[in-house]
C-alpha cells in the first residue's frame, strides 16, 4: 500500500510534469488549489477531510490505513517527485516528448494504483465515493457511477482553469486496461 502510493505520487507527478493534463481529480485538485493559491499538497488534505466525512457516514467498511496514507501523504509525494523532475529535466518542449511523458506516467500511475488497491487496507476518500455509490444505487454500475465522479471533477478542473488535455483523456480510457495488467500479471501474484 505505502510502495502503491509513492508510485501513484510518481505517476501524478509525471502527467503533470507532461502540461496535458491530468487524471480529473488531480487535476481538479491543482487547478482549484491554483485558483485559491494554497500549496496542492495542503488543498487536498483540506478537500480530502471534506469527503472523508461522507466515507465516514456512507462508506465505513473502505476506510483502512490506506485511506490515512492516500489521503494525507499522497499530495507531498506528488510535490516530492515534481519538483525532482523539474531540477532533473525541466519541462518537456516539443510535443512528442510531452507525449512520452504521458505514456510514462499513465504506466507508472496504473503500478501504483494496482499496488494501493491491491493491497485492500482502505480506499482513498475520494476513490470511496463510487463504491459508495453504488452501494446506494446497485442497478447502476460501478463504471457509471465513476465516470460521474470523474466527469463532474473534469468539468471542475476546466471551470477552474486547469488543464484538461491528452492526459485526461489517457487517464480516463488508458488507467483502467493497464491497472488490469499490473493485477493479474505481478499485484495480486505479489500479495498472495
């Protein structure tokens, strides 16, 4: 779980290190912590307090150690690596290499959400949120219920003035498909 956090960290890190977005929440995330001008790593304990509310009334049986590393270390391992990246390379120019940057953190993200959820000791506040709903509202499926989540912090994201871009888009098609991968060939092979 704490190896499957430092690699999401890495992984958000690098979509953001690309400038073509972010998966919705991250991205959400930076652009309202922009707008307000509070540090990313501060907003999101403060946002992730707020839905740890509703994981606390609604979804208790998600809440683990998980929950407590995802949700107050998650936004200092992001910083951590971004800044590690920028004094290492500086920001890619040229469209092609911002494009491999994305195919670098979508892999490198997709690890480290195998391996954090893989380990099944808490979800993070706002992953909790479609399993939630769910729960609340079985006959629609669990695929329905976070594109909702995502698509509602996509739209957040850009009314803020963030980035929404090839990132966002490869976060929202690519993550699933390649977190699959990771499951079946090495996590799940790791944690039995």
């Amino acid at each position: 779980m704490v190896f499957g956090n430092v690699f999401l960290g890495m992984g958000i890190s690098i979509f953001k290190l690309s400038g073509m977005g972010n998966d919705p929440f991250s991205g959400m995330v930076m652009a309202l912590a922009d707008s307000l001008g509070i540090a990313y790593a501060h907003f999101l304990i403060l946002l992730n307090l707020m839905l740890f509310v509703i994981e606390w009334i609604m979804g208790r049986k998600y809440i683990g150690a998980g929950t407590f590393v995802n949700a107050i270390l998650l936004g200092y391992i992001v910083t951590f690596f971004h800044s590690t990246w920028l004094h290492l390379f500086g920001e890619p120019q040229l469209f092609w290499q911002r494009t491999v940057v994305v195919a670098i953190g979508v892999v490198v993200c997709s690890f480290g959400v195998s391996l954090y959820q893989t380990s099944n000791v808490g979800i993070a506040p706002y992953d909790s949120l479609s399993l939630i709903m769910k729960n609340r509202f079985p006959k629609i499926s669990y695929f329905w219920h976070r594109m909702f989540t995502d698509a509602l912090c996509a739209l957040i994201c850009f009314l803020a003035g963030g980035v929404i871009g090839l990132g966002t888009l490869v976060s929202a098609l690519g993550l699933g498909p390649i977190i699959h991968f990771f499951d079946v060939k090495f996590t799940k092979k790791l944690v039995a």
